[in-house]
C-alpha cells in the first residue's frame, strides 16, 4: 500500500462522518460514503497512479487535482474503483485550456460538466444509454457525475457563494453523466466523430447548462424532426445566450430511427442544425428584450448558435419509446468548448 | 470501532503559489486596476480610483482591461502592471 498523505480523522460511525463532513461543507448536500483508508487505496489502485500524481491543473490559480483528492472524493460520491478511469479521464479533460474551467464553474451562468462516456467501458460499469437516461438509474452515471462535483467543491473550492457564483445552477450540478446508446445508434459513435480510435473508451465533456425537454411525435420527415431542435436552440439564443458554442442535442431512438430510414446520416443533422438555428437581433423585441435589439450591429445584425456543424454533438440516447429529444446549451458560447478525452485502463 | 476517514479538500502544500505580504499603506504608491471588461465595471473602478486616491493617497493609478471576463489575464496585459506596488483584480458586472 502506498502512503495517502491526506489529514485523517477518527469518527465513531458512519453518521459522526456525515455530520462532520456536511459542517465543513466537503459534500453537495446528500449524505456520503465514509472515505476509510482502504477504499480509497482501491480507487486509487484502480487508476495506477500514485497518490501525489497530478491529473490535472486548474490554470488559472494554479491548483493541482491529485491522483489521493480525485479518489477520496470518488469513494465519498459512491465511485466503484471500476468507475475511476472515467473518472479521472473527466478531471483531464475539464483541465484542458478549452475547456475553461475557472471561468465555467464561477460564473453566474451556473453550467455543470455534461459527460458523455463512449466505448467498451460503458458495458464493463453498467452505465445506462437509455431509460430516463439524464436522471436517476444507474449507479456509474450517478457516481461518476458526482464525483466530479465533489471534486470541485473540495478540492477548487467550487462553494456556492465563494468560488461559484452561479445565481440558478442546475440539477445537473449533482450528476450530469450519460453513456451513449452505440448499439443501437446508426451513427458512428460520438467520440470516434472526435477523432478516437474505434474501440477505445472516451469522455467527452462540455459546460452544459440545464437541458431542455422537446417532443415531435407528428412526422417522419427528417427535415421537421430536425427542426423541432433548432428551434429549441433559437429560443435558448433569444431567452438565454446568443453566443455560438458546442450545443448538445440527446436523440432518443423512436427519432433516430425515423431520421436513420429517411436516409439521414448525423452529418445531415450538423448541417441542417448550422443552417437553421439562426436568429436576428430585431428577434429579441419579442422575448422582451427589445431595449438591446438596436444594440451592436443594429436590428438585421444576424448570429448562428453553431460556428460550424462540428460545434453540435449529437448524441445516441434515450429510452425506446418516445418522440422527445433535448438539447443542452453551452455555458457561454465558445467561452469553454466541449473536450474529448481516451479513457485509460489499466 | 472507529471509521479512519481522509480529508477530501485540497492540500495547501501542494500549492504553486504564494501570497505575498499584505502593504503596510498606500500612501505615494502605484496601484493598478484591472477591468475585467463587464458591463459597469467602469463606473465601479472609477469609483474606486476616487476612493484609493482621496482616502488612502494613492498617487499614481494604471488601469488596463482584460479582453475575455471569463479567461486569466494575457500575459501582456500582466506585464503593463510591472511598476505597480499592488494591483486590484475587478469583477464588474
């Protein structure tokens, strides 16, 4: 066993736990597993590392994240050891320059580190890709997603009211992990569209704000299915952000299928998406906004929510029955643009 | 029997950077003033100008503004503070 460095404290049972760690504000509020010496030893041997190894850097204060902080706070989220290379595969990616992690989990604009998990180790942990699969099921989604949170409570001092100034935030901020749906999906996995090798495992992380709900049960015609998306995204660009950035879009199966039989590839959908999710600066006047549509380049001023169709990633996911899809908003525009990381296993 | 548990916040021995000690005054000293390019935060570093100057004798003031509100200073724009005693970082907004 390799020597954890971290300060140790002796409590009677696992409630003295949950009593001193929810005082000093080290959890997001629901309770957590104790974190004992020996499941912290078996997260961190499942990653390999040593525990003063540092996984990543937070640039902007300069803060290392360790190998021995990311596994504590994996147990205290629930983590299995078999879930610690996503984890720390997540930790890599949010440490990315692009990915702006000072500025996304400070800001007021409340965003929450969207996962998505390609790959064989979706099987091997359990991760779910269909039902209810932006919320509650799976242990691997839960814990991953939460380990992350605590991370940034914990070891960046992500504390509401100190560090994150978020005015909402958004229920993702507990958990925001999903995998994608690559069995039954007519597309090529999301991350192998990043760039991965085909069979490798990845993540692919963006700051996402709250997702938001569509449903178009009333056509086979890819182009209106399409559509129903777009203009979720216009309206997020008018009642939100008008900033170009990495949107989200989680296509359940009842759509892709009909998408898929209509001849429609995921590149068609990118394209479509880039050329629709357009709005002008007059279009503000009706979200009551009117006071900044003379504003910048004046009322024909146009936007796109898409700098290019690879800035929309598109996502196999969902339960099978249902025409309802969501799209998930970035944080800021390009401000923090979605990463895509190979998960190491040992 | 007692549960062993690890402490899960950030060790401060690993940190790369350190404070350096507080002024004694800022009487007759540079002060420099970093906008971080939000909306008003000129009204709030004007007035804060006022403040260092007529209330602590501040004699000399830079202000610079940071491109990006979201993004750490370019290095640049850093060095455009070499000759200030202190510098206050603004979150206007």
């Amino acid at each position: 066993m390799t020597q954890l460095r971290s300060p140790s404290y002796d409590l009677a049972d696992i409630v003295a736990v949950n009593d001193l760690y929810h005082r000093r504000g080290w959890t997001d509020g629901l309770p957590i597993l104790p974190p004992t010496e020996e499941l912290v030893q078996a997260c961190l041997d499942a990653t390999g590392l040593a525990p003063s190894a540092v996984i990543g850097v937070e640039s902007v204060r300069q803060r290392p994240i360790t190998a021995e902080k990311v596994a504590i706070n994996a147990v205290m989220a629930g983590c299995l050891p078999a879930y610690m290379p996503v984890v720390v595969a997540v930790i890599k990616a949010i440490c990315q320059p692009e990915f702006n992690l000072h500025g996304s989990t400070a800001s007021t604009g409340g965003s929450a580190q969207f996962i998505v998990v390609n790959g064989p180790i979706r099987q091997r942990i359990g991760l779910n890709a269909t039902h209810n699969v932006l919320a509650n099921h799976s242990r691997a989604n839960a814990c991953i997603g939460r380990a992350i949170r605590l991370i940034l409570i914990n070891v960046l001092g992500c504390l509401p009211g100190q560090l994150d100034r978020s005015t909402l935030g958004h229920p993702g901020k507990f958990s925001f992990c999903i995998a994608e749906d690559e069995e039954d999906s007519p597309w090529t996995p999301l991350a192998q569209q990043r760039g991965i090798s085909a069979g490798m495992s990845a993540v692919t992380v963006m700051a996402g704000e709250s997702p938001h709900q569509t449903m178009n049960e009333w056509t086979r015609d890819p182009e209106e299915i399409v559509e129903t998306f777009a203009a979720e995204i216009r309206h997020n660009m008018l009642t939100y952000s008008i900033w170009a950035g990495n949107y989200a879009l989680i296509v359940p199966k009842q759509l892709r299928d009909l998408i898929a039989t209509a001849g429609w590839q995921r590149r068609d959908i990118q394209e479509y998406v880039y050329r629709s999710a357009r709005v002008v600066r007059r279009d503000w006047a009706t979200v009551g906004k009117k006071q900044i549509v003379n504003l910048g380049k004046g009322a024909d001023q146009r936007f796109s929510a898409l700098r290019s169709p690879d800035d929309l990633l598109v996502i196999a996911a969902g339960g099978p029955a249902g025409g309802f899809g969501a799209i998930i908003p970035p944080w800021l525009g390009s401000r923090s643009q979605a990463v895509t990381q190979i998960i190491e296993t040992l | 029997m007692t549960l062993r548990v690890l402490d899960p916040t950030f060790d401060g021995g690993q940190a790369t950077q350190a404070t350096v000690s507080r002024l004694p005054s800022l009487a007759g000293r540079t002060v420099g003033l970093l906008d971080n390019g939000k909306l008003n935060v000129d009204i709030l570093l004007d007035h804060v100008e006022t403040l260092l100057r007529s209330q602590h004798g501040v004699s000399t003031v830079v202000r610079l503004h940071k491109p990006d509100a979201s993004r750490p200073v370019p290095e640049d724009v850093a060095k455009g503070f070499a000759a200030c005693d202190a510098v206050i970082s603004a979150v206007g907004d």
